[in-house]
C-alpha cells in the first residue's frame, strides 16, 4: 500500500489522496484548491497521473475542497466509479453545476468588463462537465461492505460536519487506512456528532482548527446582538455563507431568534440558488441532524429565497434594516461579492462571517482589518463592521480531534495530519503526540509514503 498526498497538504484545500494498491490505484478525495493564487494555480496544473488510470473515487463529503475537481478528471477522461454516501450524492447534483455555471458567469463578467489578465478569461469547467461527473456518482450505504476492486474494500462511517459527510476506511492487503474526512463537533446545533473511529493502521487526519479550542458559547447567544445592533441601527446583514451546512444552520438561529423576539423582525433574505436546493434535502436525512419537523418547517420559512439574477441586483438598491445571506463563505465568488460591493462602503453594514477564512481569501482579509477589498477589478472601500463568529464553526477543534482519534479500538502505527494550515497542523501533531503513542506527520505536497 503506497500513498501520495496530492493535495490538502500544507493547506487547508484541495484534497486528494492517491493510493496504489499492488496494481490498482484509487484517489480519495478530488478537492478544488481555494485561497491564495498560488494555491489556485494548482487547479490549472494537471495531475501528475493520467486519470483514466485511476480504478475508482471515494469521496468524503460534497463541499467543493473535496470534491469540486471531479469534473475535470471526467472531462480528461475518467470513467470508473465515484463512490460516496446518497446524501453526498444528491448535494453534488446541486453544488457542482452551480459551481460550473458560477466560473462560466465570473469568466463572461471578466471578458465583458475587462478586469481579467487572461484573454480570454475561461472557466476551470463547464457546466457539461460537471454533468458529465455526476454520471460517475455511486451512492453506498453507511456501514456497508464496498468491494473497491479486487484488492480493497471500504467502509463509510458518520462525520458529522455536513449532510452526507463520512469517513472512509479502506483495507487492503492485510492492511488497513482511515481517511477521517472534515469531522464535526461533538456538540453541533445542527448536526449530530461523528461516529467513534473503527480501528486501522494508518488515519489521515484534517486539522482545520488543528490548533483552535472553540469558545463554546452558545452559537444563538452569539448571534443575537450584533445582529440586533445592526437591525436597530437600519444596517444592512451582509453574511458570506457557505450554501450547504452553515446556511442552513443560520436559517435555524435566527428563525429561533426571531420567534422570542430577540432581534428586530427585518426581512431574511437567502440568496443563493444552491442553498435553496439543498435545505429540502434536510427533511429526507433526518437521522444525520438533531431537528424535529416543526424546526425545519420553521428554518424554510423564515427567509424569502432569491430566484433570479434580477431580483439579487434588486436587493443592492434597497435599504436596511434587513439581513442578507448569500454565497461563497470565504467571499472568494458568487452573488455576495456583488451585495459587499454596494453594502461594504457603508458605515451601518454588518459584514458578519461564519466560519473559517483561509489564507488569501477576501474573508481573511476583511478579518484582518483591510479597508478596501478588490471586487471585480475595482477597490471597495471598507467602511462596515466585519466580525466571526466562533460558535457556528462545522469543524472539530483540536480537542475534539485528539478525543475522536483517542477513541479508536487501537492505536495507528501512524497518523498523517493534513488539510489545515501549516501552524494548524503542526499543532495538531504535537497534541496528538502527547495524547497517543503512534508516529505522528505532518506530509508536504506530493510527498509519498509505503507501508513497506
């Protein structure tokens, strides 16, 4: 069993691991990178395999770190299977069209306005090819036995963190690999917490939050005052959020909010096509999530849900108080870049953030302090309040981590800790270090490794 660490390596995107079993090879994982340029730039490099030599796909969860590459590996020819949950299925059925057609309108916006230093400005995919991947799309039950190829099985177990999201165990040839995928909290308002470890010789290990305790403070004691501070000051909400999970989340909080009037009763606004699709999903997986019936009517009703392009472009002529969610959660693209263009130069604004901002990511700075953002060719003054939430975050902190690990049958011979920044992950390997008596790595990119 061989292993290369194509990605999330060194960063907090782009997940990809290959595994080559004697003569197979499968790629867990098919993450686009996100953030900085450079980190970007490897999108456009191809991978340093052909992909029509890859025997299978396993993915971890649906958002697009893990599993937005897929439609140009399908696009340059792969045809085998891609296995992944049903929940996960049916997301990528909604994010990777919508992720498509976003690049495919971002390119057409730069060509017609002239911002782009690539003539002309292309999209990473199409819409065709993101089609072309969900053909590939293979549900497996939870728990299930899955005969990869005649040298492996795996099994899917619960990762919390989002709607269909799993870790993967893959045995092969006497041996046995973990991959956790993104772990939820223990104590997550949304969703339930992630299923103990089953024991295996090697575990990779994210570490988003590798080197972070959350607050634990109550997400909708957080929420309440700055919003109702924003509302009362007739501010506009601006909340970059991610469209499958965190949106969904939000909806939650502040319908509860409003129903005990602890904040002013402005309109909600939900403008992300992808959000919308995916809320009804989480009526068809209740065993994944802690709501009852009446609360996920509630979290339906409390937004009116943005349909077309026209109305979007209406709400940046408008006035607050009212509450704006919308995609991408790093503010890296999509419909919220137009919203922080017309609402950021204003002093009574909001920008309110949710959730992890990666390095070079227009959220990362406008947490940082900046005062112009560039959007679209042009620099927009900051005048806004920008703030983070810490109590909505999907992802376990390090304690969490060490406890989910910790409670494995056994010990691994060697954990390898990946998709987290470096202070990140290398933090996550001293405390699990300290915790387990197992080697302990922190992998660079394109770095391999054998069991032998």
């Amino acid at each position: 069993m061989r292993m290369t660490f194509l990605g999330a390596a060194g960063a907090v995107t782009g997940s990809k691991y290959l595994l080559e079993l004697g003569s197979r090879r499968v790629l867990v994982d098919c993450g686009l990178f996100q953030g900085v340029k450079r980190l970007r730039e490897r999108n456009w490099q191809p991978l340093p395999l052909d992909p029509r030599s890859l025997d299978a796909v396993l993915l971890t969860h649906a958002h697009i770190d893990h599993s937005g590459y897929l439609p140009v590996i399908a696009r340059e020819g792969y045809r085998g299977p891609v296995y992944c949950t049903d929940a996960t299925r049916r997301l990528l059925s909604i994010m990777l069209p919508d992720a498509a057609r976003l690049q495919e309108e971002e390119a057409e916006f730069a060509n017609r306005h002239g911002f782009s230093k690539h003539a002309p400005a292309r999209p990473l995919y199409t819409e065709a090819d993101a089609r072309a991947a969900l053909a590939l799309l293979h549900p497996v039950a939870p728990h299930s036995d899955l005969a990869i190829c005649a040298e492996a099985r795996a099994s899917y177990s619960h990762a919390g963190h989002l709607l269909g999201a799993a870790s993967i165990r893959i045995e092969a040839q006497g041996e046995s690999i973990l991959f956790s995928g993104d772990l939820g909290r223990m104590r997550d308002p949304l969703m339930r917490a992630p299923d103990p470890p089953p024991a295996a010789d090697w575990v990779v290990i994210e570490s988003t939050y590798g080197n972070r305790l959350h607050s634990g403070v109550d997400p909708e004691a957080e929420l309440a005052p700055p919003l109702d501070r924003a509302l009362a000051r007739g501010g506009v909400v601006v909340v970059p959020t991610f469209a499958v999970g965190r949106a969904q989340l939000l909806l939650h909080l502040i319908a509860r909010l409003k129903a005990r009037g602890a904040i002013p009763d402005a309109p909600v606004y939900l403008n992300s096509p992808m959000a919308e699709d995916a809320t009804p999903l989480y009526q068809d997986y209740p065993d994944e999530h802690r709501l009852g019936a009446a609360e996920l009517a509630a979290m339906s009703r409390v937004a009116h849900f943005v349909k077309s392009v026209e109305e979007s472009k209406a709400l940046n002529t408008r006035v607050g108080p009212m509450i704006i969610l919308s995609a991408s959660g790093m503010a890296t693209g999509g419909r919220v870049l137009h919203h922080l263009k017309a609402f950021a130069p204003d002093e009574r604004t909001l920008i309110l953030f949710t959730g992890f901002q990666a390095a070079g990511t227009r959220g990362a700075a406008l947490l940082a302090g900046a005062d112009t953002i560039k959007i679209h060719g042009e620099w927009v003054p900051v005048r806004a309040q920008v703030l983070q939430l810490h109590g909505t975050s999907s992802h376990a902190d390090y304690r969490e981590l060490v406890a989910w690990l910790a409670g494995s049958p056994r010990v691994p011979r060697r954990v390898f800790v990946t998709h987290g920044e470096p202070a990140a992950s290398d933090a996550l390997r001293q405390h699990l270090r300290r915790a387990l008596d197992a080697e302990v790595t922190v992998p660079e990119q394109g770095e391999r490794f054998s069991t032998l």
